[in-house]
C-alpha cells in the first residue's frame, strides 16, 4: 500500500459522489471523476500487469493516452472490451475490470521465471530460436501465443450501436489545452465555423494538472471556464469532450471518434443512442494544439511498479487527489518536474530531487522547493530502482558535467515510489499522418513540428516545442491571428498575459549511465509494452541494423498499443548514440493512424448487416417463403436455391424439380436478370458496337441472345436483348453483372461515342419476371393470355410479344435457358407476387413445379449453356466457348474485342476451350474446379490441361455431367482425360457441351 | 479521400460519390484491323501511371452518372480542376502540345 487520498484544492474528482468497482475480483472504492488508474492507486493498487516478454511486473507509468503498461479488460461477456488504458477508463458505479496478463495468475508468472533469464532473449529471439525445424513450428506457437498478448477479444455480438457523423467546417482545432482553447475562442470570435475536440473528459490540457499558473490574472481552470462559457455562446463553434482526433488524411479530413457512453455503468446506457460516434471532419483549416507528453529517462529497473512519469505523479495529486506514494524521489534533467517535486512536498510527501543537470534548475526553482523541505541531489542520477513487485529504494551515482558517465558513488535511498522527467516530446503524430515530417529541436530536446505548419494545417503551442504557458500563448495568437488576417477577418486583440518565468536549459540525456557497459547492468526499459531495453537497441544497431525503421522492426519499439509515446524519442536517442549520428539525422520512424487504438464498431459505425451490404428481395419473396424455399444469395440479391418438399435434401429437390420441368412444367422467378432500357435513334448501332453478334436486322418483336466482349476480347456479360421498336430495345443482363453492365454502356457511350442519340435506364427493379419452362408450358401462358397467339408458328422462339397476361399488362418473351419450350413474362414489379400466383393456380393441373437456382443450373448444363463467371473466367473468348456463332465479324464498326480477336495470342493454339465431360463412371460427379490431367503419371509438377467449370447428376440423362475448359479442347472430343481432385484421379471422356437435345427440337416445339 | 467537383452538377463532393474510370483521352485507333498488334497492345494495356499530374476520368455513380476528365497529382493527390470531358480535352491536346 503505497498511493493515498489526499484533498487538493482544485482537485477534479467529486468526494460527495462515491464509487465502488472491482478489479481482480476484488472490491474497491473510488470517487466520480476517477480514472480508473487514479482509483487503483489511490487504493494501493500497483501490481497491474506482467510484461509482454519476460513477465515482469508492471504497474502504472502514466495518466493518459501515454500509458504502456495498465492493458486492463473491461466488464465480461458480450459488452467486454479488451486492452482499454487504466488511465483513460472513467470510473462509474459497478465498473468490473481485470488484468490481462499473468499466466498462470498475474502474482506468479511462468514468464517471470523467463525473465530472470533475460539475457538469452535478444532480439529477433523468435526469429533466431524457433526457427528450426519448419514443423515444430505448430508446436512452439501453441505455448507461445499462451504466454504472449494482452486481452481478449469478445465472443459474442456487440450488443451497442455506433454512429458516423460528418463535418464541412471552416476551423478544426485539435486539444483543449491552453493553446487550443484560445485558437478556438479566436476563430469563433472571427465568426468561423469552428469545433474544438479533446480526447479527455475535461477541457484544459496541461491547466488541470498545474495549478500555479495565471492567465489574465485569473487562475488556469477560471481561464478554461471562461473560455468554455464563451464558446458556448458562440453559436458556430461546437466543443466536443471525449472525443480523439485519430487520423489526418488527404484535403484535411480529420476521423476523430467521440466516446458517448463509456463513462456510464452499463444499466444507464440508453439503447437508443450509440455508445461511440465516428466523426469525420472536413475542415479548410485545421489547428494542431495537441501538446506534448512527459517521457521517462531510462534506466536500471525503471520498471518497477511505482516508477512513473513526473507529470503522472503530478496529475494524481492534483487532479485526483492521489499522493502516489509517501517518500516519492524525483529524478529529472529539466526544470518542470521541479513544479510536481514542489507540490508533492507542499502535500506533506518526503520528496527528494536528484537532477542530472550540475546546476539544477533556474535558482527561484530551486530555492521554493527546499523551502518546501524537499532535498535536493544535484549532479546525479539514478544507476538502477530496488524492489521487485513495488519500489523499495534507489542507487544514485554522481554523474559528470559534460559526458554521459558516472564519475563516484552517489546514495542509496530508501523511497517508495520513483517519478522521472526526461523532457517533453510533442505530440506530432496527426500533422505526420500524411507526409508531414517533425523537425528535431536541439534546444527543446524533442520532435516538434514547424511554427510554418503545412498547406492549411497550422501548429500552435507545445506541438511547436513551446513548453512555457507564455510561449506558447503568444505563438498560438500570433499564428491564429495571421491566419485569420488571410482569411480578411480583421484585428483580433491581444494575446492572454502570463507571466513569464526563468527557466534554465535541459540536459541532452535520455539514458540515465550506471557505470557499466550496455547490457551488463541492470536492464533498462525503453519501451515498456514491448520490453525493449536499451541494451536490445545497442544488439540491433551491433547486427546491422542502421535504418530506424529496421531497428523498430527488429526490437518491436513502438509496436505496441501505446505506439511509442513515451519510448520513441529514448529509442532513437539510443539508436543515434549507437549508430554515433546525431537524432536529427536518425530521424523518426513513420506515424500511421490511429493515434490511440479505435474500436472496429466505431469503424463500422451503422454499415454492418444488411447496411453493409444491402440484400435485395424479388417482388415474389413472400411466395417463396410460403413455399419454403432455401436460399442463396446471388450478387445481393436472396434467390430461391430449391423449394424441398418434406424430408427432400437438395438432391432430391433438384432431381424432382429438373424432371417435372422436362416432363410437364416447371416456373422461376427470373426477376433477378439485369434489364435495362436501350432507346434512341442510334440504340441499334450503340448495340452493334457493343455487342460481339450483329442487331441490324433484328426486327421488332424478335428476341437475341447477345455476347458481350471487353476490348481484350473476352466475354463479360451476356444476356437476351429484345427489339421492341425500332428505336427501342429491352436488353437483360446477368443477375451479378447488371450494374457493371449498365456503366459500361454509360462509359462507352459518353467517351467514345458521345454523337449516338442513345439512351440508357436501369429497369432491373421495374420488372418482375415470371420464366414459364417445359412442354406445358404454351398451355399455361394460354390459360393466362387471350390477347396474345400462342400458336408455335405465331409465336416463334425467340420471338417477344407485348400483351395481357393475367389482366396485367405485359412483355412476354418465348426464349429458353433450359433448352425446353419456355415463355418469360415480364410484369410491373408491383404485382410479381400477383403474377407468380395466377401461373401457379394456371398451372396446378400440369402439376408446375417452382424451381430455384440449383435445377436451371442443371438444366442449362444439359444443354451447354455457359454461365459468365463460372464457365468464364476473364480469359475466355468467344472462339474458346465455341461460340462464334456469335460474332459478327463482318459488322461494319468495329465492335468491343474484334480486334483483339485478331491478336496472334487470342487466335494462337494451346488455348483452353469449353468442352463436355463424361465421367467413365456415371455416378460420379466430378469435382468443380477439379484440375484436368492428360494421363495418370502424378509427376510433380503435373501437366494441368483445364479445370472443370460445371458438374452435376443429371437426373433426365440418369448420370453425371459436366462442363470445363480444356486445352485445345475444340479437337480432343472423344478423348479421356483424368480429372484430379481431392488425392484422387478419375477418368472422363470429352464430349460436345450439349447433352441434351442437341437438334433444339424441345426449344422450338 | 478526395474532394472531386462534378463539372455537371458544379458541387465539390466526397470521393464516395464517384467511381474511378480509368486515365483519361486514350485514343481507340478509328480502324482497328488496321493496326499491329503492337499498337492494339499499347491501347488495350498500357497506361501512363505516371509521378506527377494525370489525366484522368471519373464517374459521378451517386448523382448524375456524368464521366468527366480530372487532373489530378499522382503524388500531392492535389486536384489541378475538373471539366467535361470535351472542355477537358482541349486543355489536354494544349498540354501535349
């Protein structure tokens, strides 16, 4: 038990409200306003983790976005959220949470053990160990993946929604800080469109931890006060708390995710709004303030639980009202972290200071912290932390003035928590989202980005490296200020007044010596979450890995969840001094989105499910659920599959419905086909040019089946189109190919072809089709139609006809995919379902069979009639289906791939053609995509002929059948090749495609 | 994402909108048999892709299903403008000149 409350004027938490939550099965109190970190602390709580690779323990190190180590597991079951920061939960009433690491238990890690062993795991230790052999690479990784990660992902569905939210705006700025707060107030006094993000769940930044400051004469939080109550007068500007800027792509659009109900106990969530919002900001202008964070100086053991950040330390107390421990050593290289030693000390704390620097800070600094009976070590620094699970003292040694060395022993303090500052690093990641490169600056010591910005993005306070209040005031006015000037908004008054203070340079040490040569003292953490030590940096770059990139991939610093907020600018620090460059010339690694993790929901936001990928419906849907059809989805569209009677599987299904079909009648819902409504003057030559087969002469009333060619010549689409008028066409498409289809015509037509007087309207939806197919077939539509001949000399196959059919006005087409006498009729779309019915009543004394998918697969298969997408596959021609019926190549245009139909490729032999199979053994039914095999030699490799493309039981012919592609496959019939598939070769004769009628006599009964 | 403006519908819209149709004033050879099969190849597959400005086409798909010529930077991804395609293509054949 080291952290304890303890009350702080100012202190952002609210005693009058208090909390209970359980953490490891244990129950804890806390206040309203605690993170869930400052609750753990303030009740003692320091073990929170065990480290990714040796399974050390590990407590926590920050308070915000920062922190590497508390990767807790939020609440259980479907609303459970892995590898949430203890710094960044908000507490409320009932929270359930745990640690995610710790095997078997987080107080006995088997990892641990490892640890002590941590010398034989470098670098690259996985790579170099469990390399060999290949196969027991199964084994390894079994063991491995227990022991390694954080959290668990959730089993179950996310029962909460999510939204997406978008923004045109004219300012974005990004922090709620001092700076940003104030660039804010000035676009929204200029009349701006302006919305002001920050990731916490209070607006202020840096003025919630540090109270000493004066803005205006008013204290830091007034100021913030002030500055909230007059945005929130200003009707064009919005403040968004909880909400992370995580992104900055192209043209400024800024993804930026606002946390709405995680702060609430789940019973008071309202089911009605989203627990997270998406919003995606397009702003002109968009203003980084950002800020910076403390990073740690790295040393022995700086791991330990109750080692953290100054500014850590510092934001318990005053914000939480959380002493993090009782005989607190600050060790630091800067002037700030005197600020949190001094309010420590003021706190009642037994602070002792030790600066690496032999001056100290600026003397007022000095002087105010021993008044406050803290005791100051000048010239020192800390070689290595005791304690195991929790700090229990230090080692200090005397360093030198100029090189980093130990030059004498220092003390050995006996102290209970280790808080340490090596300086502020900018939070640069967004302005570098997108190309943008931070600037190393000498004098700061950190990456910052330009005063300059870029094109429309514009940087103000810390984020330029301006750690003074006062700097950073006056650069954000001034930068603010020019903008709005180029905007032609006018003066903008005066920059807030603060006070500005002597402060004394830092010292350029990121890694605190011990005497000892790198990697046989006690082991430094540079990254926490990914136990990367100093040493493992100094083994990359002795390996050869000069570029920081590699050496990032090689260590894994910065991979984890974290990203390298604290350890970044320490790893290249180190790497820098190992490679003897200086850091501006290692330079930084890459900063990818997102900033801090996002969750996939808040991604998704409302496009899951049927809003993702819409499903579509036929008009007749109803009806084949009273007829309990099984489905398949074909592009979105649910088409009936087969329509089983009782205990019927598939086969049987099919099976009945292709024999009641060749024997009597069968119906399909053929709404699915892609229609579109050609018309114009020119519709008849746009045709021609588009299709491979000629439309000249094709007269109203007749019907064509049309093969469309991509400009390499291979088939891309097919369907019947049918002559309405002379200038008027109704052209169909395949169900997966409609709206590909529909912009190809669109594109042609506009870039090439803008002269032809033609024009295009998707009718897909507009029409119900209702395929009538089989013998019987001309007594139904006859039953159903006085107004249109029947008569098979009247109406001739692949004629088209306009009339009535079932009182409803209608297109009735006599084409065939099944090779049987067949009529489809086309109906307004609204009274499909009227349709279908009144064929069904017609139909029942022919015993009509509703079919789906599967039986006019079988059907056209019979017949050979290839399906674009599964017996073509991008590579095929019209020559390679034995299709050149086709193919007008005396057309007078030159119509989409005729040319490429001439390419000595296109023409050449050795290419794969569409042929029938017959499998020796008629019960088989070959594989689908089986490869096919000349002979039965299994040399490897084997000599691959083709692959099967269609393969059914044919239950009119009583065997199997099948459809492929097969090398030169035009002049192989009678052939037997071996179809191999699933270790086993069967032997199948070539054949013509057609199985089934092969005169068409059915088609034209 | 982009921010493309549709000469047609003369609006600045999302990406989303619009569908990428391909590099933009490729010549298709008025007799094809003509040409060698060289020359076809060329027209057929290659592209310029080029680091720098491109011509391209875009489709407006969610509004008025216009295709028009954008220039556009490979690298910056800036938007030099928009236009018809025939109001584009003369600025193009100037270009090239």
């Amino acid at each position: 038990m080291s952290g304890y409350r303890i009350h702080r004027p100012g202190e952002r938490i609210n005693r009058q409200k208090p909390l209970s939550f359980v953490f490891d099965n244990v129950q804890y109190k806390a206040f309203s306003g605690d993170t869930l970190a400052s609750a753990l602390l303030a009740n003692g709580v320091r073990l929170i983790g065990r480290s990714f690779k040796y399974g050390r323990p590990r407590g926590i190190v920050g308070f915000g976005a920062e922190e590497p180590n508390a990767l807790i597991q939020l609440e259980t079951g479907a609303h459970t959220v892995p590898d949430l920061k203890a710094t960044q939960v908000e507490l409320y009433q009932g929270l359930l949470a745990g640690s995610t690491t710790g095997y078997p238990s987080l107080d006995f890690d088997l990892k641990g053990l490892l640890g002590k062993f941590g010398r034989f795991m470098p670098p690259g230790f996985y790579y170099k160990t469990f390399m060999e052999p290949v196969k027991a690479w199964p084994f390894y990784e079994k063991f491995i993946r227990k022991a390694a990660g954080y959290g668990r992902a959730p089993t179950e569905a996310d029962p909460e929604s999510y939204d997406h939210l978008h923004h045109h705006i004219d300012v974005l700025v990004v922090g709620g800080g001092a700076a940003g707060l104030w660039a804010a107030t000035l676009a929204g006094r200029a009349g701006l469109k302006t919305l002001l993000v920050d990731e916490q769940a209070e607006m202020g930044g840096w003025l919630l931890t540090e109270r000493r400051s004066r803005i205006d004469g008013l204290s830091g939080m007034d100021w913030v006060n002030q500055r909230l109550a007059e945005l929130a007068s200003l009707p064009n500007v919005s403040v968004l708390p909880r909400t992370t800027a995580f992104a900055l792509h192209d043209l400024n659009l800024v993804q930026a995710v606002e946390l709405l109900q995680d702060h609430l106990p789940l019973t008071e969530r309202n089911a009605a709004l989203p627990r997270q919002r998406l919003h995606k900001i397009r702003a002109h202008q968009v203003i980084l303030a950002s800020g910076a964070i403390e990073r740690p100086l790295v040393f022995g053991y700086n791991d330990v639980p109750g080692v953290m950040t100054a500014a850590a330390g510092h934001s318990y107390l005053n914000r939480y009202g959380v002493a993090v421990g009782r005989e607190v050593l600050v060790q630091t290289q800067n002037d700030a972290a005197y600020e949190a030693a001094l309010d420590l000390a003021l706190s009642g704390v037994k602070v002792t200071l030790a600066d690496a620097r032999q001056g100290g800070a600026a003397a007022w600094r000095q002087q105010a912290l021993k008044n406050a009976g803290a005791e100051l070590l000048l010239g020192h620094g800390i070689a290595k932390v005791l304690g195991d699970k929790s700090v229990s003292g230090a080692q200090l040694v005397k360093l030198d003035a100029r090189n980093n060395q130990v030059i004498g022993s220092g003390p050995r303090l006996s102290v209970d928590t280790v808080l340490s500052s090596g300086g502020l690093t900018s939070t640069v990641h967004l302005f570098c989202h997108n190309g943008g490169r931070p600037l190393w600056n000498q004098q700061q010591l950190s990456f910052v980005c330009p005063d300059e910005g870029r094109e429309n993005i514009a940087c103000v306070g810390a984020i330029t490296g301006r750690w003074e209040l006062s700097d950073a005031l006056d650069q954000t006015h001034a930068t603010v200020a020019a903008l709005l000037l180029g905007h032609g908004r006018g003066s903008t008054g005066k920059a807030p007044a603060v006070a500005s203070e002597e402060v004394a340079a830092p010292r350029a040490i990121f890694r605190l010596p011990d005497g000892k040569p790198e990697g046989h003292g006690a082991k430094a953490f540079v990254d926490y979450q990914n136990d990367v030590a100093a040493a493992d940096i100094h083994t990359a770059v002795r390996e050869n890995y000069r570029s920081i990139e590699h050496v990032k991939r090689y260590t894994a610093l910065g991979f984890g969840t974290d990203q390298g907020k604290l350890s970044n600018i320490n790893g290249f620090a180190i790497a820098a001094e190992a490679l003897g460059k200086p850091i501006a010339e290692v330079g930084t690694t890459t900063y990818r989105p997102s900033y801090t993790p996002v969750t996939f929901g808040a991604l998704a936001g409302p496009h899951v499910g049927e809003t993702f990928d819409a499903r579509r419906y036929t008009a007749m849907h109803a009806s084949h659920d009273a007829r309990k059809a099984e489905y398949e989805v074909v592009g979105q569209w649910l088409r009936p599959w087969y329509f089983p009677k009782p205990g019927e599987d598939l086969h049987a299904a099919v099976n009945r419905e292709c024999l009641a079909t060749r024997n009597s009648v069968g119906v399909m819902d053929a709404s699915t086909l892609g229609k579109i409504d050609v018309k114009g003057p020119d519709a008849r030559e746009f045709l021609n040019r588009i299709y491979s087969n000629a439309w000249s002469k094709l007269d109203p009333g007749k019907c064509r089946y049309g093969l469309m060619l991509d400009e390499n010549g291979m088939v891309m689409d097919d369907g019947v189109t049918a002559c309405l008028a002379d200038d008027h066409f109704h052209m169909t498409t395949t169900t997966g190919g409609a709206a590909r289809v529909y912009s190809w015509l669109e594109r042609w037509h506009q870039t090439e072809w803008p002269e032809l007087k033609v024009r295009f309207t998707t009718t897909t939806d507009h029409w119900a089709t209702v395929a009538v197919v089989g013998p019987n077939s001309r007594k139904v539509l006859q039953k159903l139609c006085t107004d249109i001949d029947f008569d098979k000399d009247a109406f001739k196959f692949m004629d088209g006809r306009s009339g009535t059919v079932a009182g409803l006005p209608a297109r009735v087409f006599r084409i065939s995919f099944s090779g049987e006498l067949a009529y489809e009729i086309n109906v307004d779309a609204n009274y499909g379902r009227y349709m279908w019915e009144e064929v069904m009543k017609a139909g029942a004394e022919f015993d009509i069979t509703p079919y789906g998918t599967e039986t006019m697969h079988v059907l056209r298969a019979e017949k050979g009639f290839i399906i674009v997408g599964q017996d073509t596959d991008g590579s095929m021609s019209p020559n390679d289906l034995a299709m050149s019926w086709a193919v007008g190549m005396k057309k007078p245009f030159s119509f989409l791939g005729k040319r490429s139909l001439l390419r000595s490729h296109t023409a050449g032999a050795g290419r794969k053609q569409l042929v029938g199979l017959l499998p020796l053994d008629p019960k088989v039914v070959l594989a689908e995509g089986a490869q096919i095999l000349s002979n039965t030699d299994d040399t490897v490799p084997a000599a691959m002929q083709g692959h099967v493309t269609s393969s059914y039981h044919s239950a009119f012919l009583g065997r199997s059948i099948a459809m492929a592609v097969l090398k030169d496959g035009s002049k192989r019939e009678g052939d037997t090749v071996f179809v191999w598939a699933h270790g086993k070769s069967v032997p199948a004769q070539v054949v013509s495609s057609v199985f089934v009628d092969k005169e068409g006599v059915r088609q034209h009964a | 994402m982009l921010v493309i403006t549709c000469p047609y519908c003369q609006e600045a819209r999302e990406e989303e909108e619009f569908s990428y149709a391909g590099e933009a004033y490729i010549a298709r050879p008025a007799v094809p048999e003509e040409v060698d099969d060289a020359t076809w190849g060329d027209y057929v597959f290659h592209r310029k892709n080029p680091r720098g400005w491109h011509w391209e086409q875009w489709q407006h798909v969610a509004g008025c299903r216009k295709v028009f010529a954008v220039k556009r930077h490979t690298v910056s991804y800036e938007i030099a403008g928009s236009w018809t395609l025939a109001d584009g293509k003369a600025l193009y054949e100037e270009e090239q000149a």
